[in-house]
C-alpha cells in the first residue's frame, strides 16, 4: 500500500502530472498536479515515518535519499519547469535545511544549500521561513511570525526580493507573489517498484498489485 503521508495540497493527479522522480529503499514519490503534474520517485535508506523526519530538526539539514532519481516521468504538457522549486534542480531529498535564522522544509539537493551559518535567505523550496530557529521550528519573534514564513518558493540565486508561488507568505514587503504552478504532494512506499504515469488519478492510498509491485491503476 502507497500511502501518502504529506500533501502540501490536495487535488493531485497524475493526468496532470508532468514529471515524476523516484529514489532508492524506502521510496519516496513526490508529485505536482494541478495543471501541469510531474512526479519524483526517489529513495531513501531507513524507513522512517514522514512525521518524525520534519520533527528531526536538531541538526536537521537531513539528505534521505542517495543516488538521484531512478525514475522520472514528465507530461507533454508541462509547464513552469525552468525553476520549479523540486523539479528543476535534481539531486537527493532532503528535509529541514536550516541556515542561519532561516529554513526549508523540503528542498533538492541539486538547488543552492546554504551554509549552515549562512543567513543568505537563498535556500529555496517547500515550506519555507526566514527569520527563525530551525532547529526548533519556531519564528524569531511574534512579528516574524507575520512577515516571513511562504509556503512554496522557487529556484532563483537570490534572497532578496524573493519570489514565491501564490500568495501564500508573510507580510514580509521583499515578497513577489507569483503564478502557482500547482499542488505539490509526497507519497511513501516501502513496496512499490514504480510510479503511475501521466494520465492516472491519485488517491491518499494506491494499491501496490501485490505480485508485479506496480501500482493498481482502477479507482
């Protein structure tokens, strides 16, 4: 059973998945629909529960996978890949990248990752914060609170301004609210050999065929 243990949104479906990417062991899916979908599969040595790797934030600056992807699957109809906060840059998955009073939830390890004393505000990816402690999680001050978290990034050499997709952030006035490309989601599977293709509807759970270890594509 591929179960999904984080979606960042709902609404994902592979007929609108441009890209899927795939990495080692315990595999991780991660998913963009809405539109324009693509999906990552990619695999990670120990088998760890999704919730406790985002509470793993002392050190944090965790790569779960190794090796890259071992499986991609892009629509014809994709959009918005140029700088696409995971599928533009590659590389291994990795969670919590704190730097400097700043963080990032999820981030690819082939994107610029800074320093850890780096307070360059150029890490960019999935749940985002700056002005924080990311080794608790917490804002620097209430007033950090309100201007400086955002949701969903994209790749760019830069801290400041700082575009983001949608209007999901802070007050913060270095902010440029941009297009969404989509819903972003990660699905977990310790079963699984391969991802469905553009063109079938997910679901919080997909049946793994138990034999072959596909996954079922019948509703």
């Amino acid at each position: 059973m591929l179960t999904t243990l984080l979606c960042l949104m709902t609404g994902v479906t592979t007929r609108e998945l441009e890209r899927v990417e795939r990495y080692k062991h315990s595999t991780w899916y991660l998913g963009r629909g809405g539109g324009c979908g693509q999906s990552v599969s990619v695999q990670g040595g120990r088998k760890v529960a999704l919730l406790s790797r985002f509470q793993d934030m002392d050190p944090g600056r965790d790569i779960v996978t190794e090796g890259g992807p071992i499986q991609e699957d892009v629509s014809k109809h994709a959009q918005n890949l140029q700088d696409d906060p995971i599928f533009s840059v590659g590389g291994d998955l990795a969670f919590n990248w704190g730097y400097g009073g700043n963080g990032a939830r999820v981030v690819l390890t082939g994107g610029h990752l800074s320093g850890v004393d780096r307070n360059d505000d150029n890490t960019h990816g999935l749940g985002n914060h700056f002005a924080c402690n990311p080794l608790t999680g917490k804002a620097l001050d209430p007033q950090s609170a309100v201007l400086w978290p955002h949701e969903i990034s994209v790749i760019q050499n830069r801290g400041s301004p700082t575009k983001v997709q949608g209007t999901d952030h802070g007050t913060g006035a270095k902010y440029i609210s941009g297009q969404v490309y989509g819903n972003y989601a990660i699905f977990v599977s310790g079963e699984a050999s391969s991802f469905p293709p553009p063109g079938h509807m997910l679901d919080i759970e997909i049946d793994v065929l138990p034999r072959l270890k596909f996954f079922s594509t019948e509703l």
